[in-house]
C-alpha cells in the first residue's frame, strides 16, 4: 500500500492556464490529491479523442506522449495509433472493465468554453462527458476527469474543432501531459520508498 504527503487541496474544479508558472507541478499535486489513497486499484487514464479532427485530437495526444515516456503508475488507453473516439468508447470502456478489476479511471477530453478560458486545463470528481461540446451522447467514463479547453463555445462548435490549431493543441496537450508524467515519477517515488520500508520493517521482525 503506498502513503502520499498531502498536498493543499484546493477548491474543485481546479483549474490553471498552461502559461502560468508551475503550472505542470500544480496540477500534477492536484492529480494525486485525487487519487484513491492506501489503494491497490489499477489506475486507468482514458484520453478520448480523434485524430480526424484538429481540436478534438487532444485526447490521443495525450495518451501518446504518455506513452512515449512509459509512464508506469498508469494504464493508458487511447493514442493516435489507436484512439479511444465516439464510435468504439462504449467497446472500449467494456475491455477495459473486463481486463482490469475495479479500477480507478481518469478521463480525458478536450472540450470548449469562454474565450478568456482558451489554454486551461482543469481537474475535478466525476466521469467526463464525451461529445458534450458537439451535443453528443455518449456514455461517461471516469472517477475524476481532466479536460483542456481548447477553442471558443458557442456557435457551429462542430467547425469551431474542426479549425483548431493544431500548434496550440500540441501545447496543450504537452503540459497535461506533462503533469501526469510528474505524478507517475511521485507515485514511482512512494513505491520505492515503501518498498524498502517493508524490507526494513521485516529485518526487524525476524531478528
């Protein structure tokens, strides 16, 4: 079982622009705050998203740069090469609680808002509701939900993701990305560290 220090818990959703300084380290201590504590659960991150549209490929991204960096406190679904997207989600959610035992999932999605809120990411409780920025129903999927606004909502949001630079993306998904990999390196850190703790407690146990 692992042990975190607590960080400050600050109010939800929380939420920071990724041009702000250490930005990637205060999302990342707001990750492990949500976080199951003194558990064994598998934890699952689902970026949701397609390729075949500019604003909506922040999801795979994420999920390939995650990869990329084999981060190994997380199971990762959902890449450029294989995405997790409207038309398999409720398919891959099932393999996903077929193969993993109660797990404890992140999802992740892009999604539109206030033009002051272009570029923030934000971290909060619940499942995250694909489609939501389209009027899509689809199914939620998550314990807690990460989202990166990406664009403007309000008007053909449909072209609004479609034209999306896709520079501006990238940026977006990096920092997410970013902060997961900081949480992953943190949750690595404990395991070590209770690891040799267990291996103290149980040299004095049998002397």
């Amino acid at each position: 079982m692992i042990t975190r220090n607590f960080f400050k818990k600050k109010q939800l959703p929380f939420r920071v622009h990724i041009d702000e300084k250490n930005a990637a380290h205060d999302f990342a201590n707001q990750i492990l705050n949500l976080l199951p504590k003194l558990s064994n659960r598998d934890l699952v991150i689902v970026c949701i998203g397609t390729d075949r549209s500019t604003g909506d490929s922040l999801g795979p991204l994420i999920g390939s740069k995650l990869i990329e960096n084999k981060t190994t406190s997380f199971y990762i679904y959902g890449t450029l090469d294989d995405p997790v997207h409207a038309v398999n989600l409720e398919e891959k959610v099932a393999q996903i609680f077929e193969k993993h035992d109660n797990p404890f999932v992140i999802g992740i999605d892009a999604c539109l808002g206030r033009s002051s809120s272009v570029g923030i990411m934000s971290i909060d409780e619940g499942p995250v509701k694909p489609g939501a920025a389209v009027n899509k129903k689809l199914p939620p999927i998550g314990d807690i939900h990460i989202t990166g606004i990406v664009n403007v909502a309000g008007f053909m949001e449909y072209m609004v993701l479609q034209n999306t630079r896709l520079h501006f993306v990238i940026k977006l998904a990096n920092k997410i990305a970013e902060s997961i990999v900081i949480a992953d390196q943190r949750l690595n850190k404990e395991r070590q560290r209770s690891f040799l703790d267990k291996g103290k407690s149980s040299l004095f146990t049998n002397n």
